[in-house]
C-alpha cells in the first residue's frame, strides 16, 4: 500500500474480519456493530469542524446516524445502518437470540433499498483484490450468519467508500449528497 491512510484503512479492515469471523452470533452483532459504528463516527468526525466536536455532543447511535445524515451520509448507508442498530439492540438487550433467517433477510433489504450498485461498488473499492464478482444479492441459500457477516462486510465497506470520499472532499460514489460540501472543507454545525 503506498499512503499512511491506505495502510490504516487496511488495518481497520483487518481488525474486522478478525471480529466477524472469530465470533458466536452475540460477538458477531455486536463486534461488528461496534466497527460499524466507528466508520459512522469517522464519516462524522472529517465533515464536523473541528472534528472533536462530536465527543462533546454525546450522541447515541440513532443520533450519530441522524447528523451523519444532515452532513451528506449517501442515502444507500441510512436504512442498513438503522437496521444494524436494531439488530445490535435485538441482541445486547435479550438473552438467546441467535442470527436466523428473518434477520439475514431484513439485513439484505435494508442494503437493497436504495444501494445495490452503491454497496457493491464500495466492496470492489475496499477489496480490489477481490477477483470475483460476486452477487451478494441472491446468496439465499447460505446460512444466515454468514448472510449477516456478508452484509456486515457491504455495509463496513460503504462507510469505508464514504470516508475516503468525504476526506477527499469528493461526492460520494457519484451521490447527490444531502449537504452542501466545499472541496476540502469539513461541514460546519
């Protein structure tokens, strides 16, 4: 990898295969949420002036999601990252949920919605090693924790595709976004 962001970028990338695939389905939610979450913070933290001012606002996750909005989070990222969420409470709040598959199936809609060319393009950003092309869309007959780790993989992606475009002060993946970004500069609030 040639720049210090690449090689952090494929460090993150590192630490959350390591998550998804070490865990039981509680470890993987919420591992995977927590990743998640931290590249929705990240989106937050390059379009926030100064970008330390989300720390002091002490946003829950609904939130966090609500002003990543406002600051231009591509539509495709919004209903799969409120759906994360929900899983993420589903399992933190009650004692034997296991991943079945209602949960793949609400996951992969909720990617569906508004972002199948944006979610894979974003993987084939990500993973540009990846010599497959693979159809995320129509993987119905795996077993749904790896339908759960598949999305987890799309969504983490997305975000990541996100950060390297708002930093650059790039529209993201060719998006209208729903607010006004400056080449360069971060949103103010």
């Amino acid at each position: 990898m040639d720049t210090a962001a690449e090689q952090n970028l494929q460090a993150r990338r590192n630490a959350f295969h390591d998550t998804l695939f070490k865990e039981d389905d509680l470890g993987l939610v919420i591992r995977g949420h927590i990743h998640v979450e931290n590249e929705l913070i990240e989106f937050i933290k390059i379009r926030l002036s100064p970008p330390n001012a989300v720390d002091a606002l002490s946003l829950g996750y609904k939130e966090k999601c609500k002003l990543a909005k406002v600051l231009g989070m591509p539509r495709a990222l919004q209903a799969p990252l409120s759906y994360a969420g929900n899983l993420r409470n589903k399992f933190a709040h009650n004692l034997g949920v296991t991943i079945g598959k209602q949960e793949a199936d609400s996951f992969n809609i909720a990617l569906k919605e508004h972002g199948i060319e944006y979610f894979q393009e974003a993987y084939h950003r990500i993973y540009p090693t990846s010599t497959k092309r693979l159809n995320f869309w129509n993987a119905h007959d795996f077993e749904p924790k790896n339908r759960i780790v598949i999305s987890l993989i799309l969504l983490w992606s997305g975000l990541a595709v996100a950060n390297i475009e708002a930093r650059a002060g790039k529209r993201i993946l060719g998006e209208r976004s729903t607010a006004p970004l400056a080449p360069g500069e971060p949103q103010n609030i």
